[in-house]
C-alpha cells in the first residue's frame, strides 16, 4: 500500500469539511444507516460512483443489479476480476487482496465504498474520510452464504431485486437436482484446487459452492469430510499430502488452479505428476474436468448460476 501523498491529504480534508460532521454520512436526509460488520455507515439512497473491495461476491453482484462501479479491487496480482465478469464495468483496478491503493480510490470519488471485512479493517481510518463504508463477510469459506448477497441488497436499497434473484436460482438448483439426481442420491465429485504447487480440497458444509452443489444432488466423497466451521479457513481448507490422492476419489473430480502462479500451470498434469493419479477411478472412467473462475473465485448468484450450468453439462440425464 502506498503512502497518502500530501496532495491527496489536502483533498481528504477538503472532502471531510464539506462532509457532514461524523466524517462518514452525507447529509442526514440523503442517507441510510446501515448496520455493518465493523459498526454503521450512512449510505446514499442511490450511489452513483461505489468502489468494491470484494471481486468475488460483491462486485458480480452489483454489476447484475446495474449498481455504477468506479472502481474494485482485483483477485490476484496477475488476475485483475473473474473471467465472468464483464471487466470494463468493474472501473479502476484498486490493487488486489492485501495490497490496496487507498490513493487511487480517492481520486475516483467515491460515495460508498463496500467490500470484505478483511480488507476493510487495516484501512478503515483512511477510508471512511473518502466514503460511507461497509464492511462485509468473506463468502467463500461460509455455506451459509446467501445473506451475505442479500446483504447486499440492503445497502444498495435492492433486496427485492436479489430475493427474485434468489428465488429463480432456487427453481434452476431443483431443476438440476431432478436431472442429476433422480431417485435421490446423486454422483460424488471431487473439487481439487491447484494452489502454488500443492493440491487443495474444501470441507464443503463450509463453503459456499459446496451448498450450491449440495442443492443440486451432487455428493462429496466421504473419505474427505470433516468437521468445520464457518469462516475458519483453516477447517474448511484441506491439504492433501502427496500420498493422500487415494482421497481424491470420487465418480468425477473437478480441478480448479488457483491463478497465483507467474505462468499459465495445467492443473490436470501437474496432479497426474504423482504416480497415485493415474489409479483413481475418476481418472480411469475420464470423469476429470478442469472449471473456471465462478468455481475458484465466485461465491454468489451470478457464479452459482454458472455452477450450476457447468453441473447439468458434467452429468446430463441418462437417456
């Protein structure tokens, strides 16, 4: 992060003068209080220039509602926004996780600026001068992720649009779930992340794609589950050792790289690298795919949508 420059000081305390008095509100009849992770905000009825330091759940989401982005923060440093994003709608690029640009976001003016938490919290001194600002759940590690996305909802003055939303994802998951799972119990899948050289699985009852997958009729092998909780990376991210990939069994297996790496990786050799691979039934039956960034990187409707997509082309309906 970069140190404020004395001209950005002067414009912050230009901009906190003309501000009403808590430094953080626009005018009282302008605003709403919103109730946030890290206290309360008073948001515009209807903000016009949001900057977002959450690419995985809050800016597909504000993007789907036409909410006008000026700005976001990227995945990684060679990753600017999900693949499934339209990027020119995502404004400015603000940095990336754990290295935001605090003077950037001050040139573009925002009226609120939203995101997680975890970003949110080191810099909130330097940002509520700038903007209202709302500070958000990590989704990803949560399967109780929808109130997140309604959350949302709330702070934009859209949660009827996002409950219709909602409501039409639920239609689409019975859809898939009759298809895929037809008398009630559907195939087991195998998410496997390639993440800096070792191979990564998730404790799906605390993540949020796992309740998207769940929801539509696919298992997770039972060799990988595990207590977890909610929020604790460390319980719902599984490393598995070289001579664990027998756990990685499953009737398919879906693999996901992580885009961290300085150059491209294919996710399926590198696993196929340990000689204990090749002996997976998955592997055996060719029931191995690679998936995209609303698999990797997404914990909203807008990704769920595309899961759920992905699952209906994966497993179609036996004739």
């Amino acid at each position: 992060m970069k140190t404020i420059s004395p001209a950005v000081a002067a414009l912050l305390a230009l901009f906190t003068l003309s501000a009403c008095s808590s430094g953080d509100k626009p005018a009282a009849a302008q605003c709403r209080d919103v109730q946030h992770e890290l206290g309360s905000a008073c948001v515009p009825a209807s903000p016009q220039r949001v900057v977002v330091l959450d690419p995985s759940t809050t800016l597909p989401t504000l993007l789907d509602l036409g909410v006008p982005v000026a700005g976001a923060m990227g995945t990684f440093a060679n990753k600017a926004y999900p693949s499934y994003l339209d990027a020119a709608k995502a404004g400015t690029q603000v940095g990336v996780s754990g290295a935001v640009d605090v003077e950037k976001i001050a040139a573009l003016k925002p009226d609120l600026i939203i995101g997680w938490k975890t970003e949110i919290e080191p810099l909130q001194d330097k940002l509520k001068p700038l903007a209202p600002t709302v500070a958000l759940p990590y989704a990803i590690y949560d399967g109780n992720w929808r109130p997140v996305v309604q959350k949302i909802g709330d702070v934009v003055g859209a949660r009827a649009k996002i409950d219709e939303q909602l409501a039409a994802l639920d239609r689409k998951q019975a859809e898939v779930k009759a298809a895929v799972a037809p008398t009630g119990e559907g195939p087991t899948v195998t998410r496997v992340d390639g993440y800096r050289g070792q191979t990564v699985t998730y404790q799906w009852d605390c993540s949020w794609f796992g309740d998207v997958l769940k929801g539509a009729g696919l298992r997770q092998p039972p060799a990988q589950k595990a207590a977890c909780t909610n929020s604790d990376v460390r319980s719902v991210v599984a490393m598995i050792p070289a001579e664990g990939f027998a756990k990685l069994d499953a009737d398919s297996i879906l693999v996901y790289q992580q885009s961290v790496e300085a150059t491209a990786v294919d996710p399926i050799a590198a696993l196929a690298a340990n000689p204990l691979w090749a002996g997976l039934g998955a592997v055996k039956a060719g029931k191995v795919r690679t998936v995209g960034d609303a698999w990797g990187v997404g914990a909203g409707i807008k990704a769920a949508n595309l899961i759920l997509d992905d699952i209906k082309q994966f497993f179609p309906p036996k004739p």
